[in-house]
C-alpha cells in the first residue's frame, strides 16, 4: 500500500466526514467530530493493480503540529461515513454549510469538486475528497489530545 500527501485543509472546531451530495441535517449518514483548529495535511492511501490503476483504500488528515507524533489513526469510533456518490471528503464544518442548505447543495461546487474529479481533489483549502471505490458504509478512525480529534481517517478497504 502506498500513501501520497495530497495537500492541506483548514479545519475549524468542529469537522465533517462525509459523501459530499448530503446535507448537514443528513445526520444519517455524516459525522461531526469535534477537531484541533488549524492546518491539516491530508494523505490517501491506495494500492495498485496490475493494469496500474490506483484503487483509494484510505483519506488521513494531520494536524500539521502532530505531524513529528504521527501514526495511522487506529482508533475506530463506532462511527461510519455512509457514501452514496462514491465520493468521501473530510470538511471544515462551516464551510460545508456554505455549500449545502435545506439539503440542496450548490450545484457549480458539486460539478466542479465531486463529478469532475479522478482520484482526489482539494476544495478551497477547506476540504478534501477522494474517490471511496463504491458506495457503502465506511469506519471512521480518529486520535486525539484532550478529547479533542487531531488526526482523522475514513477507510474504504
């Protein structure tokens, strides 16, 4: 399995986990975990088959001030993220808010940073989605200091 850093999110107090194409009133199906304000690198894991085609098997995002402390979150939550679009992000709660209302998300943000994507994407330095290989429930990983999450994880495989 390989991992490749995809690039870095702003998280605020509160983050969510999850496929993109629900509202935040979906509570069904997203998680809301509370999360170190800051900077996040975010990782995907994937493997490769024999045609060379990547497969995600996993999205990580690291408080960049526990990147020294790092280790793949193992600490599953009894959470999962449900997934209906093939697509999973981990979000800064009130930017997802901006995109999504009354279960009605913005139509140009859901073309331009789900449909149009390949393997991941970066949206607007606030969240990250990937891939998830189908639809499905996914568990939800996390550590923390204080009670307070600092490093997340969705696994896909």
């Amino acid at each position: 399995m390989s991992k490749k850093k995809i690039g870095t999110i702003t998280l605020g107090e509160k983050t969510m986990l999850s496929d993109p194409c629900y509202g935040v009133e979906d509570t069904f199906c997203n998680v809301i975990i509370d999360t170190i304000p800051g900077e996040y690198n975010v990782y995907v894991t994937y493997t490769t088959s024999k045609w060379d085609d990547k497969c995600i098997t996993s999205i990580i995002a690291i408080h960049k001030d526990y990147i020294k402390k790092y280790r793949t979150p193992n600490n599953e939550e009894n959470l999962s993220c449900a997934v209906d679009s093939g697509t999973c992000g981990i979000f800064n709660l009130d930017y997802y808010k901006e995109y999504h209302s009354a279960h009605d998300v913005n139509d140009e943000w859901y073309d331009n940073n789900v449909v149009k994507i390949d393997d991941y994407t970066i949206t607007d330095n606030k969240g990250a989605i990937t891939t998830s290989g189908g639809d499905g429930s996914y568990p939800i990983y996390a550590e923390y200091k204080d009670n307070v999450a600092y490093s997340l994880r969705v696994k896909f495989k």
